[in-house]
C-alpha cells in the first residue's frame, strides 16, 4: 500500500477514532524534571476532561529533554492525580528489565488503580549505548529474545494460560487483568502482535518509513485470541495546533530542533520555538527532519481535520496517540484542546 492509495474504509469518519496523548514528559531549557512532571499531570487532567481516552509515557534514559525515565513512577503520579482516564507506558523497553519486575511493578500500579493500567512494551533500549551497559543490558543484546521475555510476563500475570518461571509469582500482578500492547517501529513487533492476537502501536511520529507495511504486517499476520477477536491498531502523530498554520508552524519549530539535535548526535532539553529554521539546519540535515516527520501535523482546526481524515483513509487505524513537543506549557494545552475538538466536530 502506497501513502497516498486511499485504504478501504474511506467512509470512516475521524470523530469515530479514540484519541490518546503520548507524553515524553519534556524538560525545557530553563525548566526541571519536577516542573515537566507538573505539567504532565495538569495536562493529564485536563485530558480527562477533553475526552482523551488514555495518556501513555515512555521509557527513555540518559536524555536530559526527558523526564519520563523512571516510567511506573510516573504512570502512578499521573493516575493518582486523575480519576478516570486510563493511564499506561508508550512504552517500557522490555529488554531494560526483568520481566518479573514489570510484572510486580504493572500489578502494583494496576491494584492501585484498577481498571485504568495499560502496559504497552517495546523491545528498543530507549538510550543509547553507554545507557544500555548501565542498566545491565548486554551489548549483544539485540531485542531478539524479546518473544521469550514477552512470554515469560505473561506467565507471571496469567499463570493459568501461559507458562512462567516454575516457582516464582508476581505478586501483586498475578491474576489480574492488564492490557498488553506490542510498540514498535519496524515489522518485528507489528508481526508477533498479530501472531500472540495483541493490541499494536506504531511509532509513525519518528518511522514513518515503514508505517504501512507494519500496519499491513500485522493485519496479515493476526490470528483472533482471548484478547482481540480481530486487529487493533493505533497509530502515533505528532500534532501540533494554534489558531493559524502560522502560529502552529512556529510552535513545531521546537520540536523540529529536538529532531535536528538527534540527527546531529546530541541530547538537550526542549528549546523554545524560532522565527524560521533556515539557519540552524543545513539543506541536507532540513530534508532529513522532514522526511521523519512527514506524518507530522502543524495547523489549525482546519488543516488538522484534513490532514487526520486523509491518514485515517490512509491507515485505517483504530485510535490516535499524539505526541506534541510544545515549549509553552500554555500553549501546549490550547494544542491539545483544539485537537480534541477536531475529533468531536469530526
């Protein structure tokens, strides 16, 4: 399927389509980790009240930008803080831990506040190499025994249907329900989540390269479990909204300086926005950052609606998950306010 061969479901409408936020819970220049984790959750609440359906954090280490390392302690602080909306990982790098811990620190988190908990799982190390060797992941270490690790969580959470460790028990986390999501970016993930009959997100907010062949991956490939009777799908933007496109070009302006800081090798904190990019970036590093983030979405209520309707026809996907790096928290809540709205006036 080509990105401009409109899917089959043409009819569908964007008003259909839950929508979620992905938070990477960023650090600002001139803020701290405890103001993002502030921000987090007055944007949490603010969700709720928008009618967000659930509001993932990720896993990343060693990035000064982001605040959202130690990722169950913040999934507790933001589901402490609210009151109904569900509350997960986008997601937690398997391979950077024991399963058994997810399973006792899910269970924990999922007995605090029951019935709110996703746990979506990624087999990426979420850092970069120094970080790996630091949290004990071997350097040979490729994600390939991610399967196994998959398997074994579940065993831990659900001992009467999958095999586990013989002995050893997740508790809290045994017997309790907590829905399982396959993260990826590539059709590793977007395979075995078909194949196990899991929820599936891809990360077309940093890949859209292989976007809609994962997503047809893992339509072909999906076998109906206890879980899922048929696919599921979500599919992460990045979506940015103001008033005018001006206005939100601008604001993207930020997020288009994390992305050229990453291309370069470098880590930072989010930077305020800028008048023009044109001298921070050469060409060749500008057609880079675009290509990434073509799937991208800066606009007002307009050029989202358009740009949403044409992906939905595009991908079919299930649910949103949209990210948006926004330097003003203020403006930050206005975006994801008029997004919300778009939904609802379809």
């Amino acid at each position: 399927m080509s990105e401009t061969q409109p899917a089959h479901t043409e009819t569908k409408k964007i008003s259909e389509i839950p929508i979620s936020i992905l938070d990477l819970a960023p650090v600002i220049v001139g803020g701290t980790p405890a103001d993002s984790f502030r921000r987090s959750l007055d944007l949490a609440r603010h969700a709720e009240e928008w009618g967000y359906k659930r509001y993932w954090l990720a896993e990343h280490h060693n990035m000064p930008g982001i605040a959202s390392s130690a990722t169950s302690l913040v999934i507790s602080h933001i589901a402490a803080g609210t009151k109904s909306i569900r509350v997960g990982s986008g997601g937690i790098m398997l391979p950077n831990h024991a399963p058994l811990v997810i399973a006792e620190q899910f269970g924990t988190l999922e007995s605090l506040y029951p019935g709110r908990i996703d746990l979506g799982l990624g087999r990426a190390p979420g850092s970069d190499q120094a970080a790996a060797r630091a949290l004990r992941r071997g350097l040979g270490s490729d994600g390939s025994d991610f399967p196994e690790q998959l398997a074994e969580l579940r065993g831990y959470l659900n001992p009467s249907q999958y095999a586990g460790v013989p002995g050893v028990r997740a508790i809290p986390g045994e017997g309790l329900n907590i829905p399982i999501w396959l993260l990826g970016s590539s059709g590793f993930s977007a395979q075995l989540a078909g194949q196990l009959g899991l929820p599936f997100a891809f990360a077309s907010h940093f890949a859209p390269d292989y976007l809609l062949p994962a997503l047809d991956l893992y339509r072909k490939s999906f076998r109906p479990s206890e879980v899922l009777e048929k696919p599921h799908a979500m599919v992460g933007i990045n979506i940015i909204a103001a008033e005018t496109d001006e206005e939100a070009r601008k604001l993207a302006t930020s997020q288009q300086q994390q992305f050229l800081n990453i291309v370069r090798g470098r880590t930072g904190m989010l930077n305020p926005p800028v008048d023009s990019m044109e001298t921070l970036w050469t060409p060749q590093e500008k057609a880079y950052v675009q290509n990434t983030l073509r799937f991208s979405i800066a606009g007002s209520k307009a050029t989202i609606r358009e740009r949403l309707q044409t992906l939905l026809q595009q991908t079919e996907a299930d649910e949103w998950i949209v990210a948006g790096q926004i330097y003003d928290h203020q403006a930050r809540l206005q975006s994801y306010r008029m997004i919300a709205e778009v939904i609802k006036e379809g």
